[in-house]
C-alpha cells in the first residue's frame, strides 16, 4: 500500500490526524505523521496517549529546514491579527509575527503537494476581509491554487453547528470542489451517555430558571442560552466553546455535556482516550476541528496527494482563474 505523509501544526488534541488516519484506511492507503506540533502541555499529553507521539512544542522555535519531507500540511492555525506594515515586499513583510508566518515558511521552504487550513468563521470579515485576503494572496505567492469556503459540522453527520472556515491549496492545477453536505446529521440519541454522573446535573435554582424561560419542542435537545440570556433549543448542540460558560449549553436543560459526550460531538470516537480533567476536557473539545467535516475535504484532496489513486476524475487543466 502506498504511503501518504503529512505533517500536523497546531495539532490540538489530533482531529486533523484522526481524519487523516480514517480516510487513508478507507482508501487502502498507510498514513504517516512524520512531525506535529503544538504548544499546550495538556494537549501534547492527549496527543501522545492516543497516537503515540509526544507533538513538538513551540512552531516558532523549529527551524522549517529542519522538518521532514511530505506530502499535505494541515494547521488549525490561531487567528492573531495581521498587521499589514512594511513595503508590502511578499509574505515576510506581511505576515511576520503572526502564527501563520510559520505556515507559510514551512511551504515555501518543503512545498508539500497541497495543505488544508482551518480557522474560525470570523476569519472571513476579520479587518473587513484584509486578513483572509492576506492570507490568500500569500499562499498563491508560495506557488499554490488556493480556494476557501465556509463549512458547517452539521452538514457533515455531526449533531453541532459550528462553522469553520476552511482553506485548501495544491500545487498542480487540478479541479477540486469542496465535499457536499452528508445528512441526516448523527441524532443526539446516540451521542448522549445512558448513565450520567450527579456531577453534571445543574442546582434546581438554574434548573427552575431554565426551565420557567424556555419549553423545547425537541426531545432530546441541547438548550443554548447566549449573552443576553436568551434560550433556545435544537436537537443538536451549538458550537462547543474552550472559554465559554460551564452552564451556556445544557442536555434538556438539565444538565451539562460530559466529556466524552462533547468528544462525541466533534467526531471522536468512543476509543479516543479523554485522559485529563472535566476542566482540560472542555477546553479542549472546545478548540478541536471537526473530525468529520475535516475528513470529507480530505477524501477531495487525497486522489491528487496519493498517486495510486484514480486521478482520471481529478486532474484537469484549469480553465477557470481562481478569484
């Protein structure tokens, strides 16, 4: 079987490797992580406990020469503001001392096959577009045809809205589409655990207060209260987030997600190893990729990363010049 490598940046707790890995074997391929890295401690430990590598830490301190040969990058890159300075002299002057700097020297330096990036939606409107475009422009200076889109987990078998701005770059000009929506989604009746600990249920005062403000039309349901304190229900839960309230989603509007079921939400399976606390839990749920919606657009790109594959779908003079 032929052999697929890639490298993961700011791997967090390994969705992209979890994709990887889940779509090489269904296509009779072998992947190989030839390097990772990220720079929380917690993570690092996850990491390693469920794909048996110990991820390097800080990306600004590895020297790109120094980083093995492969064939696609993924990186869940942080999004720090670009502060656009300089004589607008290429990517150096532009992206310097943000975390996509890092990025992109690694793919002007081993100029993989191709990479898919991911990010938040707010990407798409950050300093009225400057960012992305910034962005864009510098990956097409590296040498690559790049396309963006926003995706949505719920449209990839996940019982989760959360909307993630996806960006994919190849270096040969071949047709690539981004996957269509996979329905129905997961239903929450098979993400929710039978048997749940006290621990996660709320004191009745929340629950009185929940419950006098809102009556779901759904059974089970994820109840959702925002800033301003309204509260709304879906038989899918809205996007996990790292810093947000313990209390801002609830199962029925009862209790809390417990971790394995926030894992679940973000396509983990039941074999992946939750190995740090309830707290470290969340947070990391909360900033992981959707494993599914990141696997769909790796089934896209691996017929032109892996040889073997039929490409005679997939390679194609392009006709059209990407915006």
């Amino acid at each position: 079987m032929e052999e697929v490598k890639f490298i993961d940046l700011f791997c967090g707790i390994g969705g992209f490797r979890q994709a990887m890995d889940d779509a090489c074997r269904e296509n009779d391929l072998i992947p190989n992580c030839v390097f990772s890295s990220d720079i929380d401690a917690a993570c690092q430990w996850s990491y390693e406990a469920n794909f048996g590598e110990l991820p390097f830490g800080d990306i600004t301190k590895v020297n790109e020469k120094n980083i093995p040969n492969h064939d696609i990058l993924f990186a869940g890159f942080p999004c720090q503001p670009f502060s656009i300075i300089g004589q607008m002299k290429g990517f150096e002057d532009t992206t310097r001392g943000t975390l996509f700097f890092d990025i992109a020297r690694i793919l002007k330096h081993k100029q993989p096959k191709a990479f898919i990036l991911e990010n938040v939606k707010q990407l798409v409107g950050h300093d009225n577009g400057k960012t992305l475009k910034t962005i864009i422009e510098t990956l097409k200076e590296l040498g690559y045809y790049v396309q963006y889109a926003v995706l949505n987990a719920l449209d990839y078998g996940l019982p989760q809205k959360r909307e993630r701005v996806i960006i994919v770059g190849h270096r040969e000009p071949i047709v690539f589409s981004f996957p269509a929506p996979i329905r129905p989604f997961k239903p929450l009746s098979e993400v929710l655990e039978k048997h749940v600990d006290e621990k996660h249920y709320v004191s009745d005062y929340i629950l009185k207060k929940r419950k006098l403000k809102h009556k779901s039309a759904y059974n089970p349901s994820i109840w959702h209260e925002n800033k301003s304190g309204n509260i709304c229900s879906y038989p899918y839960s809205c996007a996990l987030r790292s810093g947000a309230s313990y209390n801002y989603l609830l199962v029925n509007g009862e209790r809390r997600l417990t971790p394995r079921e926030m894992f679940r939400l973000q396509g983990f399976s039941d074999n992946y190893k939750i190995i740090v606390n309830d707290s470290q839990a969340r947070k990391q749920a909360g900033n992981a990729v959707p494993v599914n919606l990141v696997k769909a657009v790796i089934l896209k790109l691996l017929p032109y990363v892996a040889t073997t594959m039929d490409m005679t779908s997939v390679i194609k003079e392009y006709e059209l010049e990407f915006a």
